[in-house]
C-alpha cells in the first residue's frame, strides 16, 4: 500500500470526527489531526481504535501518544503491519 492509499484510508476514519471541513478537504502527511482537523482528545482515541480495526492492528499507548498527524499514524501503521 502506498502512502496515497493510506491518505484515502484516513480520510475516511477521520472525516466522521473533523471539526475543519477546509483543513479536510486539503488532508495530507503534514495536517496535523488536533491543530489542524481540530479532532478532540477523545476522538482522537475513537480515530485510532477505528485504525486498529480497518487494519487488523494493535497500536500500544507508546504509539498512540506518537499518533498525532497524517504522517505520523501513516508510519506507525506501516511499522504495525510489518511486525505481524
């Protein structure tokens, strides 16, 4: 999967807890999920369980505190997927 494909993936998990439609609709490796997409520190937890889910991974607390833009949750995925 390619980084393109991840950025799509993304969108879809993110786009139900955006408060910035704007930062949205320019989503890339660099927008950053709470500065940016304005998401809440609750929701954020919700965005990466539903991660968890579409990729049949676990992302450990270390990882989750990491998680905090578009590039970010891109890596630790691709590290998530490599380790399984």
């Amino acid at each position: 999967m390619n980084k393109e494909q991840f950025v799509n993936k993304l969108k879809v998990i993110v786009k139900p807890y955006i408060q910035d439609e704007e930062a949205f609709k320019s989503l890339n490796e660099q927008t950053d999920f709470i500065n940016d997409l304005q998401i809440n520190s609750a929701n954020l937890v919700d965005v990466v369980l539903d991660i968890e889910d579409e990729f049949d991974i676990v992302i450990d607390n270390e990882s989750m505190e990491k998680m905090l833009s578009v590039g970010a949750a891109i890596e630790i995925i691709e590290t998530k997927l490599s380790e399984k």
